[in-house]
C-alpha cells in the first residue's frame, strides 16, 4: 500500500482519500490493540492524511494458503476462519462514499 501511495501522491493528494485494513490480529476493541491496529496504516498516514479510516475483521482459509504461509499463521497464533462483518462494512462503505464525492480536495 506504500507503495501505490507514494507513487500516486500527487493525485491522491487532491481527493479525499480513506483508509481500510481487514486482517485478523489485535482484534480486540482495547487501546493496546487499537494502537496495534493503527500501525498497519501509520506509514501511509504519513503521506496522505485520510478522510476516514476503519479496520475489519477479514479471512484466514488455511486450504488457500501455502506451506509457508501457513506456518506463518501458527507462528503469530492467527485465529483461522472467517470473521469479516458485511453488516458492518457496508454501512461504512454506503456512508463513505457521499462524504468522499463532497469532500474539498
């Protein structure tokens, strides 16, 4: 996502932008956890400040995943299955949108 961010910083810089990130570690509702969370995306905040950010629970399929991906998942203790929350991220979503299309650039 840096990457991407860096390399499109002159256009992302004249729109709102939003951030989302959807894995399944420091899932927790504490502040050590939400502090956790706040990592995955500091580097980009660093570029381009967003209009809204939000973090979702996402997907680990083990059968998807390769040997070594999946070793990884047991060396993090990653909890396996599914857990995204459609009836959370759509609202988002649907109440997102309006306030990027107004936003001043």
């Amino acid at each position: 996502m840096t990457d991407f961010v860096s390399e499109n910083h002159g256009a992302l810089s004249a729109m709102p932008v939003a951030y989302s990130t959807m894995h399944m570690l420091a899932l927790g509702g504490d502040p050590a956890a939400a502090a956790e969370r706040a990592k995955y995306t500091a580097k980009v905040r660093d570029l381009i400040s967003p209009t809204d950010e939000a973090f979702f629970k996402g997907v680990v399929d083990p059968a998807r995943l390769s040997f070594f991906d999946r070793l990884a998942v047991r060396l993090v203790k990653s909890p396996v299955g599914d857990r995204r929350d459609r009836d959370r991220i759509a609202p988002w979503a649907d109440e997102l949108a309006p306030r990027l299309a107004s936003a001043p650039a």
